[in-house]
C-alpha cells in the first residue's frame, strides 16, 4: 500500500489496481497510470516500475472528506435548492410570476459562490520532493 502523507497523517493511500496521478522530476507533465504492484521503495505499471525518487508532485483527483469539503459539497446543493423553492413559491403557491426576489439571489448566489470558491482553491498538488509531504510503502 502506498501512503501520501503529512507529519503522520494520511492524506491519500494507494492499493494495487489504483489510478495514480503523478509528475517525475524535471518534466512538465503528469502521467496517470494503474498500480499493479509494490516492491521495496518502488511501484509496479503495467510496462514499468518507478522508484518513489523518481515522483515530484502527486495530484489527487478524487475529493478528500474533511469537513470543508463536507460543507462544500452541502452548501452547493442548498444554494439550488433554495434558488428552486423560493422560485416555486414566487410562481405557483404565491401567483407572483416566476421570479426570484432580490434576498433570494443573495442567499442561493451566496451559498453557491462559496462553495465553488472552495472547490476551486483546496489544494490537490502534492510535492513530495520537499520535507512538508512524503510517500511511503507500507
């Protein structure tokens, strides 16, 4: 099993038949290739081992779940559905016209603005060069 990790702390862990995202020293690219295997301080392609030197950046696709993200992915949905009740209820219960009043666009914009800036500043490039993050097989 491969480990990302952070003074002890896991922060993504790779099994055989995994996708990884990684950047070697001294390109400009990133490869994403299938895990087949682990062997001491290197890891087993379908084609090619690496030896965990060779790795500069580790790029994680998939969303950690951590309380930020939680509250990301909870406050996108509730922007949405506000914007559509409050627009239900504008049209339908209240017989207005389907508009949305001007709080409504606050609150729904609001909500959904946040989460969007989360989803796009959390971090998902991991130098493993430095000594803040490491990889290790365990």
């Amino acid at each position: 099993m491969l480990t990302l990790f952070r003074k002890n702390k896991d922060i993504a862990t790779y099994r055989t038949g995994d996708n990884i995202r990684f950047k070697l020293t001294g390109e400009d690219f990133f490869y994403e290739k299938r895990i087949t295997g682990f062997g001491p301080n290197k890891i087993y392609f379908r084609y090619f081992d690496l030896s965990l030197d060779e790795i500069e950046i580790v790029h994680l696709r998939e969303g950690r779940k951590n309380a930020l993200n939680v509250y990301a992915g909870l406050a996108i949905r509730g922007g949405i559905i506000f914007l559509a009740a409050d627009f239900v209820n504008q049209g339908i219960i209240r017989d207005e016209g389907f508009q949305l009043s001007d709080g409504t666009w606050i609150i729904g914009g609001g909500l959904i603005g946040s989460s969007l800036l989360i989803y796009f500043l959390k971090k998902r490039k991991f130098n493993v060069k430095r000594q803040k993050y490491r990889l290790a097989i365990r």
